[in-house]
C-alpha cells in the first residue's frame, strides 16, 4: 500500500462511520440520561439514582435478566455446538453437499415472526407433532406443547434460526485449514475428540467468538419469539421494557434498556474470553 493510503482509506470511510457514531451514541446517550430522569417526555427533567434504585430492587427484573441471560447463553453455546460438527462434515464437497448446505441455511431465509407461527403451527394443541404423536400411540391425547414453562420450545427455535448463521462463519473457517494440519495430527495419534480441541477449535476460535457473540445479543434481546411462543411465567428484558413503556414509564423502561445493552457488551466480552481461554493456547 501506497504511503498515506490508509489515511486516505480512513478518510473515505470517515461519512459513513461518522454517521454510525453519531446516531448509535446519541440513541445510547439519550436511554442512559432518560434512566436517570433527564430528557423526561412527561413532567419534570432532573438528575436521580431513584429510578435505577427502584428498578433494580425489584423481584420481576432480576428474573428478567436472570432468564435473558439464560436464554442467550444456552442458545449460543447450542447453536455454535450444532455448527461446528456440520461445518465439519461438510468441510470437503460431496455429492449433494451444496443442497444439503442450502438446506441447513434456509433458515436464515425465513422471518423471524413467520418462523414463530410456523412452529406455533407444528406444536399446537391440535398441530402436526400432537397429531403424530397421538396416532403413533406415545400421547393418549394431544398435550399442551406452546408456551411451555422451561422455554424448551423457545430454545429449539432459537437454534434453529441462529445455528445457520454459526454454521455459515464456521464452515469457511473449517474450510481454511489444511489438510496437512489434520493428517499430522492424525498420524500423532490425535483421535477426533483430540483434533477438534487442540486443533481445529484454536485455528477457528475467532469464528467461534463471532458466531458466540451474535447469537448471544440476538438471543439475549429477543421480543419476537419470546412473545409468540416463549414461557407465560417468564418475561424478557425486551418484554419487560415495553411493559413500562407501555404504561408511561419511560425512565423505568430506559432503566431495563441500558441493562439489556449493559448485559450484550459484558456478555460478549465474556463469551469471546472464554472460548479464546479454553481453546486459544492448546497449539502451544
């Protein structure tokens, strides 16, 4: 590169990313300065730790982090498991690979909120899983699926519309590596187990951190899937956030805002250590 060709570069960028900052901070500013009661919509502005006292204290928000959290944890960690033995699998092309591969990624085609009714449609009291379930004897009648208070179902969708995305960042990392790689750890007598930990996984950690971390804030802010087919005894911090905005409790539902945001940075940081911790030094 040309002397003073990434300065150029950095300048050519400069609108675009300029723009990003601005409206990116000013919408972070304004949610964190509405937590502490300024720029109020109703009534009077002015500093105060109450709203973030109160809020906290509160039983219904600490379960709502406690089950955010729950559900974008285990949701990452599933789908980024579920992605690496495919992308495995489909590291060298076979006959029918790229229709398998287009299966798998399909998913990713599909709305979220058409994908939510879809399964609705599958579970349901009187849907295709009860049905077979009944006729193949394993229900004496059909069952209430939809809703279920562990958010097995809610998991399950999670994965299936966010493992494909894993699988996408994977597969190309998988496929980088080469097979000289592998067979020099095969012939050291590394079995499968001992390949994918000490090899594969270090030469694709960053993939796995970046499939961790997306999966993990999309999973961890989600409103659609939660409202269509998550627990009735659970809430969300992006339910319970449009819970106080609904009723005029901007400062409040501001409060719940910077948590969620709080929760993806801290989060990320610590899912992206973790996977580099456990995987990153086993080449050495």
């Amino acid at each position: 590169m040309k002397p003073g060709g990434t300065a150029h570069i950095l300048l050519l960028l400069t609108p675009g990313i300029g723009l990003i900052l601005v409206f990116i901070g000013s919408v972070v500013y304004i949610a964190v300065a509405q937590s502490f009661g300024l720029y109020n919509l109703r009534g009077d502005s002015g500093f105060s730790w109450d709203f973030w006292i109160e809020g906290v204290d509160r039983r219904s928000y600490g379960r709502a982090v406690r089950y955010s959290l729950y559900v974008g944890v285990v949701s990452a960690i599933l789908s980024v498991a579920l992605a690496y033995p495919l992308a495995l699998w489909l590291r060298k092309p076979f006959r029918g690979s790229l229709t398998v591969s287009a299966v798998l990624k399909a998913p990713l085609l599909v709305h979220g909120i058409v994908a939510a009714f879809l399964f609705l449609n599958v579970i349901s009291y009187h849907g295709i899983l009860n049905q077979v379930m009944v006729w193949t004897g394993l229900f004496d009648e059909p069952r209430r699926l939809q809703n279920d208070r562990n958010a097995i179902g809610l998991l399950f969708l999670q994965v299936w519309k966010n493992m494909p995305f894993a699988l996408l960042l994977l597969t190309g990392a998988v496929q980088a590596i080469s097979d000289d790689v592998l067979n020099a750890a095969q012939d050291l007598g590394a079995g499968a187990w001992a390949r994918f930990r000490r090899v594969i996984a270090p030469l694709t950690v960053s993939a796995m951190q970046a499939a961790l971390i997306i999966v993990f804030i999309g999973a961890l802010a989600d409103f659609t899937f939660q409202t269509t087919i998550g627990p009735t005894n659970e809430r969300s911090l992006a339910q319970y956030m449009t819970f106080m905005k609904d009723r005029g409790r901007w400062n409040d539902a501001a409060v719940v805002g910077v948590t969620l945001m709080a929760l993806s940075f801290v989060g990320a940081i610590l899912l992206a250590a973790l996977s580099r911790l456990l995987f990153r030094g086993r080449l050495r």
